[in-house]
C-alpha cells in the first residue's frame, strides 16, 4: 500500500535512509554511507506540501518513502528510498509509478532526478524504469542547482547524472 506520509513516518524514513545507506559501503563509497538522513525539518516540509509517501507492508508499516519537489512542468524526485529487507520486489518503481499519477494530476510532463551513474541499484536501475540521462546542456536552473547543493555534500565525489522520464498522458475524461 501507498500512502501519503505523516510525521508518525518520520522516524521509520529515517530508519530507511540509514539502512539503505548501509549498501553503499559495500562498494567503497563509505562518505555516501556515513551521510545524514533527512532531517526532522526537512521531512515535516515535504510532510506539509503533500509530496512525501511511503510503501508499507501488511503490518502498515513503512518499508519505502518519496519525497517530491514541484517545478513548472516537471516533478523532481529529491529521494526515493527503499529498505534493503524489502528491496528487489518493486517497491521503489510503485512508489514512483505512484507519483507519476500525482505529478500528472498537477500539471507535470515530466519526472527528473540525480543519481549516481555507475551504482546498479541507482543509474542502471532507473534506465530499467524508462529514465534516459538529460544532458548538462538541458539542466535547467533548478536542476543545475540540485546537482550543486548535491556536490556541497560531496557526492560528485562519484560520477552522478541527471534523469528524466516522461509522463504519458492520463485517460481522457
């Protein structure tokens, strides 16, 4: 099931985050490992706006989150996180799937994120979800200062990109 998210969440997200992060010391990239989940703060905004969700299992109990931020006509995925006992059963491709139907429904054409190129479970991963990478020359100013703020938190340390995928029309009314 997917559910908007709500500060009771906030704490399980940030479980998520940490556990998840865990798989990126398995191939050598502790600094991405060792950094900070979302912060109270910034959890409670994306909780306020209505663009945070979470998967959860039978129990309700969150097992994957989305955080969402809106621009013109696309709608960014600032995190997408699935908990490592749960993962490789698509989770993370429903929680996307789902807000695809939500950016349609608000005006959006377009979904984009950064990633890490080389990372299967990130690049590769998406590519698999229908994401195509979007040259540097076509970054807008929002996305040009995603992938600074990123590169402050030193993960330009590895080779990142910047996907989009398009959404498809909804059914005609």
């Amino acid at each position: 099931m997917i559910r908007a998210a709500t500060t009771a969440d906030l704490g399980r997200i940030q479980e998520i985050e940490i556990a998840a992060a865990e798989l990126f010391r398995t191939i050598g990239m502790d600094a991405v490992a060792d950094d900070l989940p979302p912060t109270a703060e910034q959890l409670n905004a994306y909780f306020a706006a209505g663009t945070a969700w979470v998967a959860t299992d039978p129990a309700v109990k969150a097992i994957g989150y989305i955080l969402i931020d809106g621009h013109a006509d696309w709608a960014h995925i600032e995190q997408v996180t699935v908990h490592p006992q749960h993962s490789r059963r698509g989770v993370g491709a429903a929680l996307i799937d789902h807000v695809e139907d939500w950016a349609r429904d608000h005006g959006h054409f377009w979904l984009s994120l950064t990633t890490f190129s080389d990372v299967p479970w990130n690049g590769p991963y998406y590519e698999r979800l229908g994401f195509s990478h979007l040259p540097e020359s076509e970054w807008s100013v929002q996305l040009r200062g995603i992938v600074e703020r990123e590169a402050d938190r030193a993960l330009a340390a590895w080779p990142r990109t910047v996907m989009t995928r398009r959404i498809p029309a909804g059914p005609v009314a």
